[in-house]
C-alpha cells in the first residue's frame, strides 16, 4: 500500500498504477507524493509525484493545460551576471575536464535566453549555437541539420514527457566522435518524505520526469554510450561570495520558498532576520554538506 504525505485532504487519490515513461516500466509506485508548485503565482496548487519501483524516477502527473504554467515564468528573468557567471563556471570547468576545446562545435540545446552561449563567448568559444523552440531568436530549425563535437542540454530533458525521445534526438546532433552533456535533477538524490528539502529540483509542475542516475546511464548505454564524466552536486553552487547554494536555497526558504526569489532583487531584510545568513553568505560553500539531489553527465562513444 502507498503512503501519501502531508497531502491537503481535497487532494488525497487512491494508489494507482503507474506507467514509468524513462523505463517503460508498469507497476505500482514504490512511494507517492503530493508537493506544492515553488512558483509564487501557483504556490497553493498540489501534484502528486510517483518514484517508479524498477527505475527509482519520479514522475509528475500530467497537467493538461501545462503550457499556461510558462506564462511568466520567473526562470525567463535570469540575467548573464556576476551569480550566473560563476555557475557557468562551474559548469565549463567539468565540460573542459571532459574534453571541451576552444575549437569544437557547440550546440546547447534548450538554450532559453543563450546566457550560456553567451558566457562560452566570453571566454573565447567561437563555433557556438543555440536552439530552444519556445525562444523565437533560437526556434532556427536548420540547427538542428548538422552535427558538432559536443551537444549540451542544461536542465531540460526533465520537462519533457518522452525523455528516451529527447535523449536520442540529443544524440542524433552528436558526432561520432564527440560528446553529449546533461545536467538535470537526480531523482536518488531526493527524498520525497522530505519534499520541502527539494521542492526546487522537484518543481512541480514543470518537471515532468526527474530522471534517477541509474535510468539515465541506462538511456545512454542504449544508444551506444558511456559515461565520460559525473557530478552528483548542483552546479549553482560556487565557492565565490553570495554564489554558495546553501545560502541561495536559505534565501528562498526564508523568503516562503518560492523559486521566484532566486530572480528576483535581494531580500536584505532577511539577513538582518537571520543573521547566519552572512556566514553562508562568505562560507557556505565550504561548511555546509552538500545535497546530491542534482547531476552533471558528459557521455561519449559511438552513435
């Protein structure tokens, strides 16, 4: 029998069973969930997520009208600034440990505003391309005729409903001899018993499918890959002052939890509020443990 949590009683469905859309798998839900939306504008709106037994993923249940969700999305407002920089940074630095050179072709795909492509101009990547379908600057489909060296997608596969689809049309950009990096949520990583702790990697209902580790190097060795590289920490999550995700998560928590805060001007009253926020404010990425609710992949290998 599943247990449903701290779940608002006009909310309360019975056990089902669940069709795991990243294995295939049919069965009922080795645990379930109702968890609050963390956008403002939806914050009293509940939806239940299942883990798949066999694969350990979590799957959102579907909304039909999830495209509304994306008006004004708060995520759009980010900025290529001193915070973004010094995640972009993180991020490149594993894509350059993984290979990455100032000559390959790049594609990211599911680029939003190309504040990435942005950032790899500034430090000197010059065959640099975009695509994103909801971005009109980036909805170019003849990037998606050829192929390049490395294939990069950031936090995306997780908001589409075929995520086995998404990732071979990843790889189809790839060439044989080049490499495909995902970042994305990691659904072992996260406590569903503990949904607060995580409600921002959960996302609901934006998040459509949080893949587990295990089901995604399963998807990749389908498709003739190996894993080349991993991370299983956020990559917003940087040792320079104000970047630490220990203090940019307390900052939310403080402020009701909600993502909007992360993109939104700084809440200075909250300092004053909870004065430990100045010692993660300079230290917490190096005296807080850090979660392992979130993934960096870089694949390679034959197509």
């Amino acid at each position: 029998m599943i247990t449903i949590l701290n779940q608002a009683p006009d909310l309360v469905k019975a056990p089902k069973i669940l069709t795991c859309a990243v294995c295939g798998e049919i069965s009922e839900p080795a645990e379930a969930r109702m968890v609050r939306c963390n956008v403002r504008r939806y914050r009293q709106e509940h939806f239940r997520v299942e883990r798949c037994a066999h694969c350990q993923s979590l799957q959102t249940e579907r909304v039909n009208n999830l495209t509304a969700y994306y008006t004004n999305y708060p995520i759009r407002n980010q900025k290529l600034d001193y915070f973004s920089r010094a995640w972009y940074r993180v991020v490149l630095k594993e894509l350059v440990r993984a290979g990455l050179k100032k000559e390959h072709t790049i594609v990211d795909y599911g680029c939003n505003q190309g504040l990435f492509l942005d950032y790899l101009k500034e430090q000197g990547y010059a065959h640099r391309f975009g695509f994103d379908p909801y971005v009109e600057r980036y909805n170019i489909p003849a990037t998606l005729q050829r192929q390049y060296d490395w294939v990069i997608s950031m936090d995306t596969i997780e908001h589409d409903e075929d995520p086995v689809g998404f990732f071979r049309r990843l790889n189809g950009l790839r060439k044989s001899s080049g490499r495909l990096c995902i970042t994305t949520p990691r659904a072992e990583g996260i406590n569903l018993k503990n949904a607060d702790g995580h409600l921002h990697m959960l996302h609901v209902p934006y998040h459509v499918n949080v893949l587990s580790e295990k089901a995604l190097v399963h998807m990749a060795r389908a498709e003739g890959l190996e894993r080349v590289s991993r991370r299983d920490t956020f990559y917003m999550d940087s040792w320079q002052p104000g970047t630490s995700y220990a203090l940019i998560e307390s900052l939310m928590a403080y402020g009701g939890n909600d993502v909007d805060l992360g993109y939104e001007p700084p809440r200075i009253d909250l300092f004053f509020k909870h004065p430990s926020l100045l010692v993660k404010l300079f230290l917490g990425y190096f005296t807080h443990p850090k979660k392992r609710d979130h993934m960096t992949m870089v694949f390679g290998g034959q197509s």
